[in-house]
C-alpha cells in the first residue's frame, strides 16, 4: 500500500470527517426539524468513513471505510431510485445516457485496475469494484432524476452528485499518488467544500 504516515492520513482523511460533522451540526443548529433525513444520514455515513479511513493502512479499518462509504452511496440511490421513470424518455437521451454510462464505467474500471495492486485482500478489492459502480449509478440516476423534475432544486443536487464523483476520484488520486498528488489532494479539498455548499 502507499507510504503514508498516520499525520498524513489524519489531514487527507480526517479533514473530510471533519467538514461533514461541521456542516451536519450547522445544518441541525440553523435547521433542526427541517432538516432531510437523507441529508442527516448521508453525512454521517459519509464522515465516518473519513474518520475510519484514517486507518486506511489497516485492513479491517479499510474495509469498514469503504463499506460506510458505500452506505452513503446506496442512500442517495435509495432515495433516488424511486422517483426515476425509464418511461418518455426519448431515443437521443437514452443513446446518450447509455454511452455517458458506459464511458464512466470504462473509466472507472481503468481506474480500480490502476487500485489492485494497492489492495488490501480480496474483500478491499471487492468494497473497491462495488464502491465505483455505485458512483457510475448515483450519477446516472442523478442525471434522469434532473431530467425528469427539471427544477433548480434537481439541477443542484445532479451537480452536487458529480461534484461528489470529482472529490472521490482527486482523493484516490491524492492518496496512492498516481499524479500530480498536492494538487490533487487540495482539489480534493476544494471540491468538498464546493460540495457540502451545494447540498
């Protein structure tokens, strides 16, 4: 796995746990009964996979970190799921959202093949594979979600999904230093920002 020290970890990983609480306990200060379930969940799930990815070089804390991230994911698709109608959608936009899928898909499998040596077992791996289909899904789900409300509402939460699929990536970027890592991690940063402004 790559050379990290536990400080190291603490500031890439931690500061995202860190930036999810932050914007929870706003969201629950400024908002408390307003506030989404889905929203409420998701942060939680999604910080506290931060949080255990501080120990991402343990491979019990690896998985648990990528089975909550995983969670977080299957949440939005959980909420998504329902309100997606594959009906009246026309030729074009189908052709279109095949191929966006399929191209984001490639992509992503290049890129978990680049992850299999950093691997830590079989199951890491495994948690690595279903992780990324799950972004290729929110993704395609948030589009057709978008597509068919139309609402500024939709048009914000499709971009804070793809916003989230920025940060995802720039983050493995960062961490198992495959290129340009400072620039990638503060991306990383940057885009996580931008993100919990969005939602």
């Amino acid at each position: 796995s790559p050379s990290r020290g536990l400080g190291d970890v603490y500031k890439r990983q931690g500061l995202r746990g860190v930036i999810c609480f932050s914007f929870l306990f706003v969201l629950f200060f400024y908002k408390r009964s307003t506030v989404n379930w889905i929203v409420g969940t998701f942060l939680i799930l999604y910080g506290s996979s931060s949080i255990a990815g501080i120990w991402y070089e343990t491979s019990a804390l690896a998985n648990a970190s990528l089975i909550l991230n995983l969670c977080a994911f299957l949440v939005l698709i959980g909420a998504l799921s329902p309100k997606i109608s594959f009906k009246k959608l026309s030729i074009y936009f189908t052709a279109f959202s095949v191929i966006l899928v399929l191209v984001n898909a490639y992509l992503l499998y290049i890129f978990v093949e680049m992850i299999r040596d950093f691997a830590l077992g079989e199951l890491h791996y495994f948690l690595v594979m279903i992780g990324s289909m799950c972004l290729v899904i929110t993704g395609l789900l948030s589009f057709l979600y978008n597509h068919k409300f139309s609402t500024k509402v939709s048009l914000i939460f499709t971009l804070f999904v793809f916003v989230l699929v920025f940060a995802e990536v720039f983050r493995v970027i960062a961490y198992y230093n495959f290129a340009y890592e400072n620039f990638s991690e503060y991306m990383s940063r940057a885009v996580l920002h931008i993100q919990c402004s969005v939602f």
